[in-house]
C-alpha cells in the first residue's frame, strides 16, 4: 500500500455528466486529518462526516454533528473529497447510515478508486454497504446507554476486511465485551477493536486487562486527539 495521494481511477469525479436529481446528502463537515482510529490508522485521509445520528451514547464526542449541517450533492461530495488528494476516505457521522443516499456515496467514492471507511454505530442495518467498503461498525456497550440499539444480524455481514470497535467506559464494559468476543468468535470474523472511552478508563489499565485475558483483539487510542486535542477539523 502506497502513502502516495490518490489518482481518482474514475472519470466520472471530473466528469460533467448529469446525475439524476435527489442524489444530495446532509453533511456536518469535510476536512483533510490523519485517521486516528481502526485499521487505517495514521493515514492522511479525507472525513465526510454526515448530519443526523437516532443514537445518544453517553460519551459521543460528535454531539454537533446531530443537527444542522448543509444538503451537498454527492457530486459536489465528490469533487470536493478530490481537491484533497488522498487515498483514504472515511464516511463517518453521526450515523452516517441514518441518511439511505450514504450508500450511493459509499459506491461512488469505491468505483472512483478510494480506499473507503465506513464508521457506523451499529444500530442500522449494513448488509447493503458495497462490500469494498471496510466496516467500522459499532457494538454498544452497557455504559453508552444504547446496548439496546445493537443489531446483532450485523455480524452476519462482516468480511475479514471490516472491524468491530467496543468504546469501553469501565471494567463492567471490558468483561462485557470479552464475553461478546468470545460468544461470537468474533475475532475469528474479522479484527477486533478495544477502545477506551477519554477520562473514564486509563488506556494502560485497558491494556493490562486485555494482556492479562490473552484477548485477540486491538487496543485502540484516538491519535487524532493525542496530536490535536479537541480542535475542530480533526
Ligand atoms: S452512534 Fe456515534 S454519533 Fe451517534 S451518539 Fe453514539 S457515538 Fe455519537
């Protein structure tokens, strides 16, 4: 895998091709970070955060991005995402999948030859995401407040190239998520993500727990925030 910006292979980003009318999503914001979190962790890449989220998890970080937000057309999306010049492109939100057109931006961004990421809170069916899209999906512990929101026919759904992130608030979500891994052979399905929630539980505490268990699973920290804090646009 090369670190070099991308070279859309699609001409349809510079095409002046009409699209057919209603292709427009709400968008929060679209900015150029390094990705801090999942497999593509460290990668100069290009966030498409979507408007709207039907979750409230205790500890969200992205409370702005439930309201407001501007309609693009996914043209524009695209030809946007284009001026950055990066390889990596990460749809996230809110819930990115709490808008249906996501999936046509989710195709557009494949066909135009982008390594695509898709973070989503696990709560909204996946099985339609294009399969060369790398999943990020959710699995909502009890202190998040929405461990009733998980949708569990998601597992179904997952390649060896997606991922399952469990945000761990305190020891009673560690063995709850333990326990998942191990119910669901998860770790046999596709990559395992361990992430502790900021000031509730000290990254190495996660770490000692995870080494002591012999769990198969990723230890996660936000480099995002580790290099910019809480300043926006990252
Ligand atoms: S699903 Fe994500 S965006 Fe929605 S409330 Fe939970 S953490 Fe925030």
């Amino acid at each position: 895998m090369s670190a070099e910006a991308a070279t859309p292979a699609n001409p349809e980003l510079t095409s002046a091709a009409p699209r057919p009318a209603g292709e427009r999503l709400r968008i929060t914001e679209i900015f150029h970070s390094i990705q801090g979190e999942a497999d593509a962790v460290g990668w100069p890449t290009v966030f498409v955060r979507l408007t709207g989220c039907p979750l409230r998890c205790t500890w969200c970080d992205t409370t702005y991005s439930f309201h407001g937000g501007e309609w693009r057309d996914i043209d524009a999306i695209l030809a946007e995402v284009a001026g950055h010049g990066a390889r990596h492109v990460c749809v996230t939100g809110g819930e990115p999948l709490s808008q249906k057109r996501c999936l046509i931006l989710l195709r557009r961004l494949c066909d135009a030859g982008y390594e695509v990421s898709l973070e989503t809170s696990g709560a909204l069916d996946v099985s339609a995401v294009d399969p060369r899209v790398r999943k990020v999906v959710d699995l909502k512990a009890p202190d998040s407040g929405e461990f009733k929101r998980n949708r569990w026919s998601n597992l179904d759904h997952l390649r060896a190239h997606d991922q399952v992130k469990f945000v761990l608030a305190g020891r009673a979500d560690y063995e709850w998520a333990r326990q998942t891994v191990l119910d669901h052979a998860l770790a046999a399905r596709c990559q395992v993500l361990f992430s502790p929630v900021h000031g509730k539980v000290a990254p190495r505490e996660l770490a000692e727990w995870i080494l002591q268990d012999r769990l198969p699973v990723r230890l996660q920290m936000q480099l995002h925030k580790l290099l910019w804090g809480e300043e926006p646009g990252h």
